[in-house]
C-alpha cells in the first residue's frame, strides 16, 4: 500500500522529533523529573526497537515496555502442561510458532518434538481445525494464546468446530486480558507512569471505551497508536500534548483501523464462547485476577482443559531469572545479571528473551548497543 | 501473531462460512472475513477492500479515509512545527537561539 511509505517519511520523523523535544522540555522543567510512558503492547516494544526509536528521543523520555507480549507472560507451569497434552498418546497438539522455544521447567515445545511428541506448528486456528477434519482418528489441541486481538480468531474456531460437528478438536486456552492488566500495572507500588501508549490491535477489538477508567481514576493520558514509526511517535507527541495541557483523555492516533466502539462480530463471539477466570497466573507478575479467560460450560467439550488431564503445577521462575521486574519496568533489560550471558535469544532464560516482541530478545537484537552509545556509556 | 498484516479481498470463495480469497504481499490465501462484514458492508462488497489479517482473521478494513487523515495531521504538524520554531526564534533574544 502506498501509504504505508509515508509512515516511514524521514522528515516527518524530524518535525515530530523536535516537537517531542520541545514539548518534554517543558514538562520535565516543571514536574522536575523525567517522564516515563508505558507502551502496553508488545507489537510497539518490537517496533520501537527495530526503528531506534528509544535512541532518538530526548533522555527526558523514557519509554517502559510493558507486559504485552502473551508469548512472554506465559508461566513455567502452562508450557509444562502444553508439553504434558503434546505428549498424550493420540494427540496432535497444535501452535503458533512464537510459543514452540518458550523455556517449561523441564523442556519446550520444540524438545518435546524432537522427543517425538506430535507437535505442529499453525499459522491460524483455522488450520488445527483442518487437521482435525482430516485426521477423525485423532485429538487435535489448539494452544490458544494472546490478548483480545486473537481471542476471537480462536472463539470462532471453537464456533465453527460446533457448527460443523468436529469433536475431535479442543482448545488449551491461555487467553489473557488487556484491561486487568492495566489495571494490575497501575496498582503496583514501584512503578510511576505518566502516560500510556494503548495498543492498537487489541483496541481494534474492544475499541477505546473500556479504557476510559484510566483517564477517570488514574488521571493518567493514553493514546491507542499504530505500529509505524511515524504513528509511535504521532501518539507519543499526543501522550506529551495532554500532559503539558494537564489533561487525561483516551485518545486514538490509530482511527485507520481502531473504531471507538470495537468490533460487534469478534466482541459477540469472544462473549459466546468465553468467561472471565477468577485469576490467571503470569509470568514475573504473579496472580492477576480476571487476567485470563476460559470456556464457558456450553462449550466444553472443546476445552483441552477438561478433556485431559493436566498437570497444572506452579513452577516458581529460576531465581536468577528478572523478568518481572523487567516487565513491569522497574528495570532495563541489560540489568538482568543474566542478560546477554546465560540469557540468550538461542538459549532464553526468561520468555521475555523469546519472541521478538519481548523486551529483552528486542534490546538483544537492535536496541542494547544503540541505547548504551546514545547514553555516552 | 499480534501485528497483522494488511492484504487485499480478491474473491470470495465460501459465503455459508464467510471465507474468501487474499492476497497478502503476494501470497493468496483463504481468510474468515466474518469480522469485516455487517449489514451496511455485505459479504459481496468485500472484494477489492483492504484488510487486516491476523491469523486466518480480516479483523479490520483498511480505512483509507482515516489513513490519509492522519498523514494530513503529521503534515500539518510538520508546518506548525516549523512556524512554532520560527516563532520561538524571533521571541529569543538574537543570537541566543533556541535549544
Ligand atoms: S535477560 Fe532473560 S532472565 Fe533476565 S529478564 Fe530478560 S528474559 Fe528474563
């Protein structure tokens, strides 16, 4: 799409810049303190380290990547029971490939393939469904992750597997929610935010509304942002904007494809086939509750979790692991003491060194060298 | 998984389950459109929209409207900016420039 360039255009990089320049300025002068935005999403964590963005900001800004990446939230214990439904005889368990490397206590998905177990990787929920078409003789377990932008993807799966009459289909759901989320973050003690950054995906589906609490009771601003670099910084020059005129509003850079009022079609189907869980256990952050979701009663012959047994255990992080403390961004990536040495992108510690959109696997890849240089250390 | 990426309707293959044909950078698959359609924007009507597709989903139109509309506003922004800075320049006193 032509368009698309032109969030790239260089120049308008410029003009933004220096108004973000101007505007932090101003700010930190008065407050006394630099400012820390949070971007939520781990789709802007990927693209503000693949553009530099961090780099070309004033140290007047700094930018905490928050939890947003449901690949890196994911606890020890849930891989455990992927890898336990992976290696159930007659299974064949179905994944996006950013969960196959994901560390378990004992091994990942990618171990227990190698191991033999039948595990495949899926572009779409859709295609686990295929499989289960053409294999009637076999039970196909779709692991279902992320925040609300593929919650219905894997909701409709579930709707079209009921339509169609596949039985031999079911869904390990680790689904987790955006808004508990939030909330979670605003709530703990050690963490001073001045601004959000939403994510444009997730608002795609539950559209801007369901933040309004966060302008209302927590008085901070947040503007939903798309994922070129030229609408990172758009949305980061509006976060600055409602600052300096002491404002909290929702605001969405991202209108292109977000609609204040989410999408009807996903929002009905993610209601029909979900239901808030009491809590959900995250990775680095501990319990959060109504964080995840599961399958509603009426749907339960297609959830993996009854169907099977699984072992569900807690399984505490390696101690040497800082993941939480990078996720709610008490601290930089590169102040893990095992960054970059036992912790690495080919043999990850922590899942936030996984996927590309987790912090630390970004700061390994573009950002870690670029940051210390601007930094002058 | 959660970025998505835009393609465009080239056909619709299944209207019973709502699936039609796009091609995303060149590379043709079928893709559920249910979350794209509604009564004002039938089934039919999407051939030739522009999409977001996460995971076998069009969860979005392209809104090419709002698009332009925001690169008008970054435009516009960029001419502000500069008049801003040409302004804070003569304000200064001469010669001191602004930081
Ligand atoms: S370096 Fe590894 S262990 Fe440390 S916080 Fe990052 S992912 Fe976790």
């Amino acid at each position: 799409m032509k368009y698309v360039d032109e969030f790239r255009d260089p120049e308008k990089a410029k003009r933004l810049l220096a108004e973000i320049e101007g505007l932090s300025a101003r700010i930190t002068e008065r407050l006394g303190r630099p400012l820390a935005i949070m971007e939520v999403c781990g789709g802007h964590t990927h693209s503000i380290f693949k553009y530099g963005i961090e780099t070309m900001l004033p140290r007047s800004v700094e930018l905490v990547h928050g939890p947003g990446c449901p690949v890196c939230v994911l606890p020890m214990g849930r891989v455990d029971d992927c890898v336990a439904l992976a290696e159930t005889p007659g299974v064949i368990f179905t994944t996006f490939g950013d969960a196959m490397r994901v560390p378990g206590s004992k091994k990942s998905l990618l171990q227990a393939k190698a191991e033999g177990a039948d595990v495949r990787m899926v572009y779409s929920p859709l295609d686990a469904l295929a499989i289960a078409r053409d294999n009637p003789d076999r039970e196909i377990v779709f692991f279902g992750l992320g925040f609300e932008t593929t919650m219905p993807s894997t909701a409709m799966t579930v709707l079209a597997a009921e339509a169609e009459g596949i039985e031999n289909f079911s869904l390990f759901c680790n689904h987790i929610t955006i808004i508990p989320t939030i909330k979670a973050i605003l709530d703990s003690p050690d963490l001073r935010l001045d601004g959000f950054l939403g994510p444009g995906h997730v608002s795609m589906v539950i559209g801007t509304r369901p933040y309004n609490f966060i302008a209302e009771h927590y008085h901070r601003p947040v503007v939903i942002a798309g994922f070129e670099p030229l609408d990172i910084l758009h949305a980061l020059w509006m976060v600055l904007k409602q600052i300096d005129e002491g404002r909290a509003e929702i605001e969405n850079q991202y209108a292109r494809i977000v609609p204040e009022e989410g999408n009807a079609v996903a929002l009905d189907a993610i209601a029909r086939v979900f239901e808030l869980r009491p809590y959900f256990e995250w990775r680095g952050l501990g319990s959060i509750d109504h964080s995840g979701v599961r399958i509603r009663e009426a749907y339960g012959r297609f959830d993996a979790e009854r169907r099977f047994s699984v072992p569900a255990l807690k399984i505490a992080d390696p101690k040497s692991c800082q993941c939480g403390e990078v996720l709610k961004g008490v601290i930089k990536p590169r102040d893990c003491k095992v960054f970059g040495s036992v912790c690495t992108p080919e043999t990850p510690l922590g899942a936030l060194m996984v996927s590309s959109e987790g912090a630390c696997a970004a700061y390994y890849q573009y950002g870690d060298l670029a940051v210390l240089e601007a930094e002058g250390a | 998984m959660c970025l998505g990426i835009p393609g465009q309707v080239v056909e619709i293959t299944d209207p019973q389950r709502k699936l039609g044909l796009v091609d995303v950078a060149g590379v043709k698959r079928e893709i559920n459109l249910a979350c794209v359609v509604d009564e004002a924007h039938p089934l039919e009507a999407c051939v030739g929209d522009w999409v977001l597709v996460h995971v076998g989903f069009a969860m979005s139109r392209i809104d090419a409207q709002q698009a332009a509309e925001t690169l008008a506003i970054l435009e516009q922004l960029g001419e502000v900016q500069e008049e801003i800075a040409a302004m804070r320049a003569s304000a200064a006193s001469p010669g001191a420039g602004t930081p």
